[in-house]
C-alpha cells in the first residue's frame, strides 16, 4: 500500500457535566417570587384601605361583595351607592319610633344660637349683656365729669358675644397720641366697664385698633405695635378693676385692619379698643 501524507488527525472527546445547582438556572423562582410580591402588594393596600376608611365605609365595603345582602339592600335606602348611599335627603326604611318609618334630617341652625342647650345658654347670656349695658350707661350718666363719654360707647352683638367699642371722639381719646399710655378720661371708663363686667362669668377678648395714619419714626413702633400695646394696657386697667386673669381668652391688636369707618381709614374714631363679652355655653 502507498503511505498517504496526510497528517492523521486528532480525536478529541467532549465530556459535559450538569453541576448541581444547574436547576436554579431556571425561571421557576420568578414566577414564586412574583407571586410573593403580589401578595404583599394586595396585603399592603389591605393594611391601607382599612386605615383609610371609617368603620361605616368598611361595612359597606364587606356588604357590598356579600351576596346575601343584595336582596336587603335593594330593600332599604341607599342601595344605589358604593358606600352605602347614605343621604340627609334620602327616604329611608329604617324604624323609627312607635315602629314607624321616615327620613333623615338635619338641623341646621339659622344663627348663632346652635341648637337648644346652646339657644337656652345664649338667650340667658343676651339678658345678662342687656343688664351690663344699662348698668354701664347708668354709672357714667351719674358721674358728671365722665357723663360726655357715654356717647363714645358702642355696643354691638357679635357672633363673638357682646363687642363694647371704645372709639376716639373730637372731645375723648383712650390714649396720649402715639403712645399706649390711657387718658385719665379712659382709666375712668376703664373702671366703670370692668366694675361691671367683673360681676360676670363670661370671657373676654380685648382688641387694640389704630386708624391707618402711620406712627412717628422717631417713636420706633408702628401701628401694630401699638395697638397691641394698648390691648395689653386696656387688659391691665380692666384687671385692676376687678376682672380675674382667667377671663381673659385673647389680648389682639390688628391695626388697622378693621376700620370703624371703612369708607375713611383715616377717621380718627377707627382708633379705638373692643373688649368683647363671649357667649357662654350653658351644659346640663
């Protein structure tokens, strides 16, 4: 035989070993772990919506994906909502007493008066505000030298209680210009309201007002420095004539923010202090 030149070629084997861990290779895991987080999520938003929601939402929630219920809601009011439908309008089914049915209501009181503890309360407070008035009035026409006053005083009723206006008049300032220092015309006065007011139990609020002419530079305060200042020194004459610290529920000054006259802001009777007497809340 002829030898042939060729070179003789190599055989080579290939072996291919699967390692152990080769099945967590796989997509298996995800598909469990997505599951996992989905459960989660859906646990999540659980814990969420029952924090979320009052306990009359929830009801209607369960009762909503209860079918036994359907049949009782289509039978009762509200069954046409998502939580239940509940309206002050609508017609209900629910019983009431002597067993009969009706609607729902609402009072809505038509002033501040609230319903009848409250209206009992304020009416006895607005008869009281009435004898501090006249009490007021009475003690200032008997004293000449503070008679001409009297006409500086404004009463007013408030949702707040009874508002007492102390304005500036072309013959009467509460205070020295520019200052929070009262005139002994005012410290008169002063004394007057408190000694009638401290009879009472209600709380006061005391509010200083300027007029919209700004306060000299020289002085180094502006208006609303100053009306607060003089809420504080009308708070002070109000204690020394017999009112306890405790009635006093707010000391303010608002500048002149609530002019008297709005139509002027510079009308020298916006300068001037409330002290308002408070409604009072009687609870039996």
């Amino acid at each position: 035989m002829a030898k042939s030149n060729e070179p003789i070629r190599p055989v080579i084997v290939k072996k291919v070993y699967e390692a152990p861990h080769g099945g967590h290779h796989g997509g298996a895991w995800k598909v469990a772990y997505a599951d996992f987080v989905t459960a989660m999520m859906a646990f999540f938003l659980l814990m969420w919506l029952l924090g979320a929601t009052t306990e009359k939402q929830r009801k209607a929630l369960a009762d909503y994906f209860s079918p036994t219920l359907v049949s009782s809601k289509q039978d009762s009011a509200g069954s046409t909502s998502f939580f239940g439908g509940d309206s002050i309008t609508s017609v209900d089914k629910y019983p009431h007493r002597a067993g009969q049915t009706g609607t729902r209501s609402m009072t809505i009181p038509r002033d501040a008066t609230g319903g009848p503890k409250e209206a009992s309360g304020i009416g006895q407070d607005r008869a009281k505000f009435q004898e501090a008035r006249k009490s007021i009035l009475n003690k200032l026409q008997e004293r000449k030298e503070i008679r001409r006053v009297a006409k500086s005083l404004r009463f007013t009723e408030t949702r707040d209680g009874l508002r007492i206006d102390m304005v500036d008049e072309a013959n009467f300032s509460m205070f020295i210009s520019g200052t929070d220092i009262l005139t002994p015309d005012a410290i008169r006065l002063l004394n007057d309201v408190g000694g009638t007011l401290a009879e009472l139990p209600n709380g006061l609020i005391v509010r200083g007002h300027t007029d919209a002419q700004p306060t000299s530079s020289r002085l180094g305060v502006n208006n609303w420095q100053l009306s607060s200042a003089r809420a504080e020194a009308t708070r002070a004459a109000l204690a020394r004539a017999g009112i306890t610290p405790n009635r006093f529920v707010r000391i303010e000054g608002v500048a002149d923010r609530e002019p008297y006259v709005r139509e002027n802001p510079y009308d020298p009777r916006n300068r001037r202090m409330s002290i308002t007497l408070g409604w009072r809340t009687i609870a039996e």
